[in-house]
C-alpha cells in the first residue's frame, strides 16, 4: 500500500513515521509513506499557495491550483497494485480524501476500508479552509471529531496509524487487531481491561480468572 500526505507542514507529520509500529511496517516494505509539500507547487517563485477568500471574512484559502497539481503529482506516482478482491481491476484501487471539521467522523470501519486500498491520498488542510473547488478531486471529507485543530497534520497521522496497524503482516499476530476494541467483525464493544506484572500492587489484585 501506498499512502500520499500533502500537507505545508511536512516537519509535522515526517517525525511520526520515524518510531513504532508504522516505521517497521516501512521497513518492511508493507507500506510506503510519500509526504508531499503543497509549497512544491506554489502559484509563484515566493511559495504563494493561499489568498484571501471571495465575499471577505478573516483567514487564509487553500488555492485550488496548487492542490490541484499535488494531487494530479499522487496520482501520477500511483503503485500498480493489483488488489486480490479485484483481480481484473486494470488500475489501483485509490481514495483521496480531505480532512476537515465539516467531514464524516473517522472510525474503525473506515480505517478498515482504507486498509484494502492500493493508494490512500490525505490531502492535510490548514489555514481558514481550502478553496471549495477541491472537493471535485476528493472522494470525501474526513474528520477524527467535533473539535478544531490548527491544521490537519495530526488527523493526518493519527488515520494512517490506525489504516497502517491493519495492514496484514504488520503487527506480528493478526489476532491483535481481531480482539481489539471497536472491532466491526464483532458486536461494538470495548475490549475487556488489561493487566499484568505484579499479581498485586498497593492492595490491588489481578481478578482471580485471569490467573488460571
């Protein structure tokens, strides 16, 4: 799987790639990460990539045209890999997305979705908002909760954590992401509390069944 992040803050998001279960699914070459930095794409030789938005209001726009070559520069570098529920497919099966307060709310079985992906596009908003026309290249909105943050490059990273870990062959037993919480192949619950060393700790005790 390849997954393309086009952000104005690659420093962001280059860091978190670099420790962890992501990294080593790098490593392994099941997964490669591509950070794209909007700014290669500036309108002018001075890094021009926003303005002020039509109809006034406080902020800075996303141009369209920088975006627009960004993504059409993802695309272009596309791995051709043919994904086994599509055997006949003569293309990579892709998805490119925007996050955005206004998007769907990021879940597990979307990051499932995404995890059966050939190629996976986040394009990482920032400043008041991108220029709407954006929207007619992305398949969806995306957003991790009813909050806001100063850009995305941390919905950025934390949906790539999570399409990532479902990679197969990327944590060393499967089972760890079938018992997990949230987990759509079962009833949507959390998992059960976790314990280990010591048996006892200040008066608190492992539960007795755990013990057998």
């Amino acid at each position: 799987m390849k997954i393309s992040i086009i952000t104005l803050f690659p420093k962001m998001i280059s860091g978190f790639f670099e420790e962890s279960i992501v990294k080593r699914a790098i490593e392994k070459k099941l997964v490669e990460i591509e950070i794209i930095n909007l700014r290669d794409f500036a309108i002018d030789d001075y890094g021009t990539v926003d303005d002020r938005p039509y109809g006034g209001g406080a902020g800075m726009v996303l141009r369209i045209e920088p975006l627009y070559k960004a993504v059409q520069f993802a695309i272009s570098n596309f791995k051709f890999l043919i994904s086994k529920k599509t055997p006949n497919s003569k293309k990579p099966i892709s998805k490119t997305v925007l996050t955005s307060p206004k998007g769907k709310i990021f879940n597990q079985k979307k990051a499932q979705e995404y995890s059966r992906l050939d190629n996976l596009i986040i394009i990482a908003g920032h400043y008041e908002d991108v220029d709407a026309r954006v929207l007619d290249y992305v398949d969806e909105e995306i957003s991790i909760g009813d909050f806001i943050l100063t850009g995305g490059e941390i919905p950025a990273s934390a949906i790539v954590d999570s399409v990532v870990r479902l990679i197969p062959r990327v944590l060393k037993k499967d089972q760890a992401t079938k018992n997990e919480s949230f987990n759509i192949n079962e009833k949507k619950i959390l998992e059960y509390p976790q314990y280990t060393r010591p048996e006892e700790f200040m008066g608190k005790k492992v539960p007795e069944i755990l013990l057998k």
